[in-house]
C-alpha cells in the first residue's frame, strides 16, 4: 500500500502526540508542564496562590497541597470571682486572682469626675491608671515581681486634686514571673474573639519555633502599620490602645505599636512586657520578650541570625534598618519606668 506524503506526516504527528502522553503518565511530563506553569504564574508576596494558565487547552492535575490549619489558641482570661475583694459604695477591687499577676477594679459610682487607681509595687515605683466609671471590672496587671502592693482608688474632686475612696495592702506571691505578661490588661487589652487574636494565628499557622513566631508577627506589624502623625500631636493624656482599631486603620502612635504586637504575642502564649519609658528625654513605649533560650530580651528590636536588638516596632516602621540599628545601638537612649 502506498501512502501519500501528506498521510505519512499526519502518522508522524498522532506518534508525537502518543509519546507525549506515554511520557506525561510517567510523571516527566507532568514535570515539564508545571516547569512552565511555576514559570509563568507569579505570586505578589500576600499569601495569594499563583494561578496557571492552560497548557494546549488542558491542565495537568497536581497533588493538592495540605491545607493550613489556623488553631485560634484559648486566651487566659482574667476573671473577677468575688471571692478576695475589697469594696464600699464608690469602688471594688477584685483580687481573688493575685497570685495570677493581676488585680481587677470598678468604679461604681456614677459620676462626672475623673477616678484612678494607683499600684505602689515592691520596689516603691507608683502605677497610676485611669479608671472609667462608665466600665465594667478592668484588669490592672501586678508588674513588680513578688511582695507587698498598695492599692487605692481615687476620686477627682477638682482638676489635679484627687481624694481616695478605697485601698487595700496585698501580699503577693506569683505562680511564676511570667504570669502578669500573659493576659490582658487596660494597656494591652484582647480577648478570645478579637481580630488580633485570628490575625496572629493566622500568621504563625505551622510555624514551631520561637523566633518565627516572634519574627513573623514583628515583621507583619511594622510592614502594615505606619505611624500617626496626627494623633501623635492630639493625643490625650489619658488614650488607650484598642488593638483591633490599631489593625483595622493600619496606623498608630508608640503605644499602639506595642500594645498590637504584645497582644498578638501573648495571645500565643509568649510572655511580653510593653515598657514605658524614655528614649532620649522623648516619652515612649516598645516592647520585652521572653525566649526561653536568652532570658528577657530587654534590649532588642531584631535577631539577625547571631545578635538581638531593641524590639522597638515603632521606630522599626518609620526608619530604614541602619538608621534604626543606629539609634538603637547598645540600648543607652532608652529608660525603663513602668512595665505592664
């Protein structure tokens, strides 16, 4: 049987295509077709999944990946039991939690006036909150490690002019140091369902170790949140953080910064302290972290693979790295006043 020349091209071209098939089967096929597929997909760096175009009108079945699992992790929630108090008609103070590093206070008097409640620690350093009679119990963290407290709640009777209400003398033994730097307080304030808590769950899903998490979450908050410039110069005396505003308008001033990123770290349960202090003669807040390997890391912003630096996530996000490192140096433009 004689074959045209045309014939003879169209065998030659169904083998071709034969082949292909025989080698897609093998899995070298396959090979080449994700090869050009991971070639001409991209990926913008947000977690988003590249897409692959259609190679010859088909597409090559990959073994789907594992999804990751987000494990919202349980909040220490701090309650006021009502079995350790101290009260009268104007204010209470719960501290049937103590040893748990905390105290939790109202003001119950309705009032137009101002009220605050003031922790003298151990070491005689005096913490002054603003209490808000419109609230329910707030939770005020013991910071000073181990021994004897002052509590009082003030009422303001004019201007800087304040007359206690109520007080109490603690004894305090805590289950262990960590405990005040765990759970929420007025400065640092979360709970189970907030946006902070999933983000941060979010964000070191798989992750093991502690400083991918600590990396991750620092990393997220001075990439996405920028500073405040207008706040910085209204800010009241008495502003409070509210973490899940901070994450939602992706702005803030010091305190915010802190306060977002101690909260996302505890709510994974990584004792951190948001320090108050100085930089230079400027009032400032950044934060403390415990590594279980290095003890409190007081005076670092980054790990660079062999040194820690200032956990500063404030100045991290407004300046390049070297300016910062710069600044930072060893730690001597900063002082500590209070820990919370």
């Amino acid at each position: 049987m004689k074959y045209k020349k045309r014939d003879v091209y169209i065998i030659i071209f169904i083998l071709f295509v034969l082949s292909l098939v025989l080698l897609s089967g093998c899995g070298l096929g396959a090979d080449i077709l994700s090869s050009n597929s991971s070639n001409n997909s991209g990926n913008n760096g947000a977690g988003t999944q590249s897409q692959q175009s259609p190679n010859n009108g088909s597409q090559t079945e990959q073994e789907p990946r594992p999804p990751v699992i987000v494990e919202i992790p349980t909040i220490l929630v701090p309650m006021a039991s009502g079995t350790a108090v101290e009260e009268n008609d104007q204010a209470i103070i719960d501290f049937s939690h103590k040893e748990d590093g905390y105290i939790m206070a109202k003001f119950i008097e309705a009032t137009d006036m101002k009220a605050k409640i003031l922790i003298t620690v151990p070491d005689g350093t005096q913490y002054q909150y603003t209490m808000r009679p419109e609230r329910d119990f707030e939770v005020f963290p013991l910071s000073g490690g181990n021994g004897t407290y002052d509590v009082g709640v003030f009422k303001q009777i004019e201007g800087t002019r304040y007359a206690m209400v109520l007080s109490t003398t603690l004894d305090i033994t805590l289950v262990d140091e960590f405990a005040p730097f765990l759970r929420p307080n007025q400065y640092v304030n979360f709970h189970q369902d907030c946006d902070v808590v999933r983000k941060a769950a979010e964000l070191v899903a798989g992750l093991s170790t502690f400083m991918e998490i600590v990396g991750e979450i620092y990393h997220f908050v001075i990439e996405n949140i920028t500073y405040d410039v207008e706040l910085a110069e209204t800010v009241q005396v008495d502003y409070l953080p509210e973490v899940d505003k901070v994450l939602e308008r992706r702005k803030g001033i010091c305190f915010d910064f802190s306060s977002l990123m101690a909260a996302m770290l505890r709510s994974q349960g990584i004792p951190t302290k948001l320090v108050i202090g100085y930089t230079g003669d400027q009032y400032h807040a950044w934060i403390s972290v415990y590594s279980p390997e290095d003890g409190w890391l007081d005076d670092v912003i980054q790990f660079n693979g062999r040194d820690w630096r200032l956990i500063d996530p404030t100045f991290a996000a407004a300046g390049s790295a070297s300016a910062v490192a710069q600044y930072i140096g060893d730690g001597q433009n900063y002082s500590v006043k209070f820990l919370h």
